[in-house]
C-alpha cells in the first residue's frame, strides 16, 4: 500500500544518513501510482546503494508473500493505510486482479497465519482475523497483514488519522497491538495541519514486535510490567521550514534529534511538545473493558474478568483527567449502567425524504397539516393527527436543555395499521390510508433518491424494503399480531427512539445534553439517547450531572474528533461515560439544578453551571483541592482539546517559511 512512495522514500533517505544499505519493497495496486513509486525506489536504490523493487498488485493477493517475502520477515513495515471500503475497490478498478472481497481478504490473512514461521501464535491470530467486523474498511486488515509481515524484534509504524483508533471496528486493533507488540511511541498531532487535505489530526504508531515466545501469552495471564508507551502531542508552533519539529530540536538533523529524544527512557516535554507516558497495564485496563463481550476475546485465550474490572465497563480515567482533579489515585466512578440507564441511537427512519414531515400551519379537526420533503414535491396537506408523531430531528430543534413540546415542527409518518386502498385486500384489520397522503405514499412509490448512478426507487431502498411483512393470517383473532407491513410502516418504536435524554452524535463544541420532553417525543437518529430510569438518580438531575464540566471534559476523551474540527459521539463510547458516584443528599440539589436547567430556554448560565460543579467536583476531588482549581483545569482542558481537533492556524507555519 505504499503509494507513490513517500514513506519508502523517506525511509531510504533516513538509511542513506546512517550509512545502512538495504532492500525495499513496495507493493502498491493502483498502476499509475505504482509506476510512480517505481521510479522513485529505482533513485533512491541508485543513490543510497540499496536493492528496490515494486511490485504492481493487490497487497492481499494469495502467493504474494513467499519466499523472502514471507510472514515474519520484514525488519520494518511501514504505511499509511487505505480507508476505502472494500466494494469500493471491486468497482473503481478496473485490472481483473485488483478485484477483491471482503472474503478473499479474509482468506487471504488466513493463507498468512498459516505460514508463520511459528504455528503456536496461529490460534490467536486466527480468532482475530475470523473475529473482525465485516463492517471494517480496509484499514483494519491491513493493520493485519502489517503486523503479520513484521519480524520478531522488527517495527511496525503506522499513519493513521487520530479518529480512527476510537473507532468501535478498530478496537481489535488496539488488542493486536499489545497482544504482538511493544507499542513504543505514539507522536500526535495537535491540530490539524499536517497535512493539506487531511480533516482529522495525524497520529504515528510506531511498535515492536514481540517474540512468539511473549505473544503466545494471552494478555490477562500476562505478569506484571512496569512498560510505559510515550505519547507526544506536537503543537503547530513546533514546526519551521525544516521539519514538524525543527523549532524544538535546533540542530541540524532536528528529524533525528527528535527520534532520539523520544525514545529515550523518560523525555521531558518541550516548549510546543507535550509527552505523557501511559503504563502497559493501563492500556490492557482499557483494551479489556472495550473488548470483553467480543467473541473474539475469548477465542484468543482471554478471559475477561480483571480484578476491579469485574463490574465496570470503564477504561481507567485518562491520566489527564485525573491531573484536572488533583489526584495521586482515580475517584470511585460508576456508569449509567451501574445508575439503571441504557445507551443506544435515536430512530432511523430508512428514508427521511418520505418518513419525515414539518408541521406547516394551523391544525385542523382531527388533523395537522404538514409539508413534504421536497423530493416528493414539497407540497402540504392535511394528515390525521394518529398517523403523525412529533420528532426532534436537529439541535436547533432545541434552544435550550430541554425540548419544548409546542416547538417541535418535525413530524414521523407512522402508518403502523394502516395500508394503501389497493393493498387492504382481505386484511380488514388495516385501515386504508386517505385519499392525499395515499397519493403521496403513490407518489413515493414511483421516486428513486441516491447518488446519479446509484439511483434506487424509494421503496426498494435497503433500509426501506425490511419493513415489509407478510401478514401471519390470524390477524382477525389476534388483531396487531402478524399484521401485514408494507414498505411505508415503519416497524415498532424501541425505548431507545423516545428516550429521557440525548446528546448530538456530532458536536461542533463540547457536548450539552438535552432533557426529552413529557411524555418523550421520538428522537432522530442524529443524536445518541438515554433511556431507561435509575433508583437513585431522576432524568433531571441526571441533566445537570450530564452538563457539568466534569461531564463535559470526559466527553472530550472518550468521543472521536471529525474533520472539521467537530466531536463524534457515539452510543458505544458514551457508555463509558465515567460518572462520579454521589452521595445520596446530592440528588435532591442537583435535581433543583436539573429543574432549573430545564426551564432556562436560551443562554447557558455561568451561575446555574457553578453550582452544578461544586456538587461534581464535591465528589470528585480530594480534600486537599478546591473546586475552583479543579475547574479551571478542566476548562483549560476542555479548551485544549477543542483546539486540538482543529485546523492550526496556517500562519504559523507560513511565517516560519518566510523567515
Ligand atoms: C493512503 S495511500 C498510501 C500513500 C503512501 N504512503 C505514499 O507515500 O504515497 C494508500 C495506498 O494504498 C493503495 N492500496 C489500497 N488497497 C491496496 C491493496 N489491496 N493492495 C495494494 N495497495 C493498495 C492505494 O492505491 C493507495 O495508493
């Protein structure tokens, strides 16, 4: 996968300093870019004495790696991996060869496994490669055959975008990573600037293969390690002419320098470089509590339950939360699951242009008039008001904390029970639609949506043509039971669609939590919800828990970064939403606070946020700490984060160019 070449050549020029002489490979699919990248090696090989050779093929191509080739082999792999989807692939290129599945992929890391030169790995490496999400795109088998490839004692050094180790399919990613290697170093970019058109900041893995010998050893049976990776965040103002880091290493090789620094045993942070240090144990500790349900889990030889993990689906507190608060040790935490509540997503319609509607206008007898999408025309009519069901669809739906009933325009087309004139037949227990929002449903019926050349008629839509059902034929005895569905009857709402609270999936700052109406109002798939009630915390005081700055800031590790600058939240990662465990004469306070909160239609109040904290922080922090201090760390942290994801100003780089 290695493109035109940049890495290799990087790579060359690097062995060209050290006065090494070596053998490349490139292996690349696209003919183009690989004649490229052919050119290029043939320089580098000419220039620095080494030996090169590209080879024009699909890197999962049974056969391929033989010989000197083989698994095991490489001292150093090196990539930044493809992104794409593997049907992608199969459709944009066009050589016979490069045309490949999902399967073959699968079967092709299994041709690898079987040719390690030691078989007692094997067992473990093929639970992960049976085990990994079919919904994966092609990065994570890749990361696969890059580890496969690597020699016992070799590196692995990875590009990839920082996003993309938080997502939920990349997790088997992270269990290879300790269960094969030392992950050595991680360098982060802080901000987005790196690279011109990249959205999210760039992260390098670079790790050490293990010994077969090491790797055999599930992780839960593994002793004790004092191994610590480093993990350094370069900030934008690093960078000059030179190099990303040329302000900070001075020298004249500040590339090298840098390397060196960072693998020393404790390097110390510069003035625009930040490293922390993360202990082995902690990584297992949160690889652990994401992976534990996996199948795939228990099939490499783990088990699941760690001591003081048992009942907690939390990772250990990121270190530099635990700094916010003025701790030596983590507070006692819990979860919303350990509270009573459950996590999922808002409702997915399949097709918003026909399922959704706006309120347009004055109600009528019995009945609401409602715009349709403008696919459908975009014209009003009049619907029954039983076939409607309001839906908060977008944030600007709320100005607030909590959804205001009368305020709500979005509407759900709910037409569970009813049916088209024509498709009522004998089934009298459905009713027929009426005449305007027949023609409509006629209408939609007849419309394709969809990119030009993938245009798909609405109700053979993937989503869409599920909700059709034969009926069971026992309707008049059973009436609901078996009733035949059609393509436009949505199926049953789930607890999770009308949930008491939700939260934005993507947020453009740090995320606020919004209290769901009374009864709850459906809510769209755009926001991750929480339903379900606990014994020992009300929704509302739940809300002002949520909107605390200690929630706020814990949102910023555990969500992943979007181009753009925004912050994804995801059902899976709210889960582990570490929640402060109160005391019991904190509810009825916080409960008042929620109540207010709720009723606060527009601004957020500095005041009301106070007097949130000092009930959080109050269980949170140590004696020896006051809230303030604690706060205005976390804000701080809030701020650096947000930063973080961001685009760096270009100017800093620019002025460097100029100088
Ligand atoms: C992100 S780019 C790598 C860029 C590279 N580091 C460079 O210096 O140009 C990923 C590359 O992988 C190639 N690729 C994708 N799937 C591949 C496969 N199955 N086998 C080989 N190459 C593949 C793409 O054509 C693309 O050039």
């Amino acid at each position: 996968m290695a493109g035109h070449g940049d890495l290799l050549d990087a790579a060359a020029l690097r062995c060209n300093s050290m006065g090494l002489s070596v053998q490349l490979s490139a292996v690349e699919i696209d003919p183009p870019t690989a004649e490229l990248a052919r050119r290029r090696l043939r320089l580098c090989a000419e220039v620095g004495g080494h030996a090169a050779e590209t080879i024009e093929t699909n890197a999962f191509k049974p056969g391929l790696w033989t010989g000197e080739r083989s698994p095991g082999s490489f001292d150093l792999v090196i990539t930044n991996p493809p992104y794409v989807r593997y049907q992608e692939h199969s459709s944009t290129r066009g050589a016979r060869e490069s045309r490949f599945e999902a399967g073959d992929i699968r079967a092709a890391l299994r041709e690898l496994v079987r040719m390690l030169p030691d078989r007692n790995e094997a067992q473990a490496w093929s639970a992960l490669i049976e085990g990994y999400s079919g919904l994966a795109d092609l990065s994570v088998p890749c990361w696969m055959l890059c580890s496969l490839l690597v020699r016992p004692g070799g590196i692995l050094a990875l590009v990839v975008p920082q996003t993309w180790m938080n997502r939920e399919y990349a997790k088997i990613i992270q269990y290879v990573q300790l269960r094969f290697f030392e992950p050595l170093v991680v360098v982060e970019e802080h901000g987005v600037g790196w690279f011109e058109d990249a959205l999210v900041p760039t992260t390098l893995v670079v790790s050490r293969r293990l010994s077969t010998h090491e790797s055999i050893v599930p992780l839960s049976s593994r002793p004790e390690t004092t191994c610590t990776t480093t993990i350094a965040a370069i900030r934008a103002a690093a960078a000059d002419s030179r190099s990303l880091v040329g302000r900070d290493f001075a020298g004249p090789d500040p590339d090298a320098a840098f390397a060196q620094w960072l693998l020393a045993p404790s390097p110390e942070s510069t003035d625009h470089i930040t490293v922390r240090r993360v202990p082995w144990a902690e990584q297992w500790q949160a690889v652990s509590a994401r992976c534990r349900h996996d199948h795939w889990f228990r099939a490499a030889g783990e088990y699941a339950l760690q001591p003081g993990l048992a009942n907690s689906s939390l990772a250990p507190l990121p270190a530099p939360l635990q700094t916010a608060l003025g701790r030596e040790t983590a507070p006692a935490l819990t979860t919303f699951e350990a509270l009573g509540f459950q996590i999922g997503q808002g409702l997915r319609t399949g097709c918003n242009q026909f399922f959704y509607m706006e309120a347009a206008g004055p109600d009528s007898a019995g009945g609401q008039h409602v715009r349709a999408s403008d696919t459908l025309g975009g014209r009003t009519l009049c619907v029954p008001d039983e076939l409607l069901k309001p839906v908060v669809r977008r944030q600007s739906d709320v100005p607030g904390f909590a959804v205001q009933a009368g305020a709500v325009l979005g509407r759900v087309l709910d037409l569970r029970g009813w049916c088209l004139p024509e498709h009522c037949g004998a089934a009298a227990a459905l009713r027929p639609i009426p005449a305007a929002l027949a023609d409509l449903v006629r209408r939609a019926s007849q419309t394709t949506i969809g990119p030009p050349e993938r245009r798909v008629l609405i109700p053979e839509l993937s989503a869409v043509k599920t909700n059709s059902r034969a009926g069971s034929g026992n309707e008049r005895l059973f009436p609901g039971v078996g009733t035949p569905r059609h393509w436009y009857t949505l199926p049953d709402f789930a607890p999770r669609h009308h949930p008491s609270l939700f939260v934005a999936r993507v947020n453009s700052g740090t995320p606020w939590f919004i209290l769901n109406a009374q009864p709850p109002m459906l809510i769209d798939a755009n926001f991750s919800t929480i339903y379900g009630s606990s014994r020992v915390m009300s929704s509302i005081a739940l809300l002002a828990l949520l909107n605390s700055t200690w929630c706020r800031a814990c949102t910023e590790f555990i969500g992943t970064p979007m181009g753009g600058g925004a912050l994804k939240l995801e059902a899976t990662q709210l889960r582990h939403l570490p929640l402060p465990v109160l005391p019991p004469e904190a509810m009825s306070p916080l409960q008042m606070l929620g109540e207010q909160l709720a009723t606060s239609t527009t601004s957020r109040s500095e005041e009301l946020t106070l007097a949130i904290d000092r009930i959080v922080l109050g269980a949170l922090i140590p004696a020896s700490e006051t809230v303030e201090a604690s706060l205005s760390r976390l804000r701080s942290l809030i701020a650096d984060r947000c930063a973080q994801r961001s685009r760096a100003p270009r100017e800093a780089v620019l002025f460097d160019h100029a100088d």
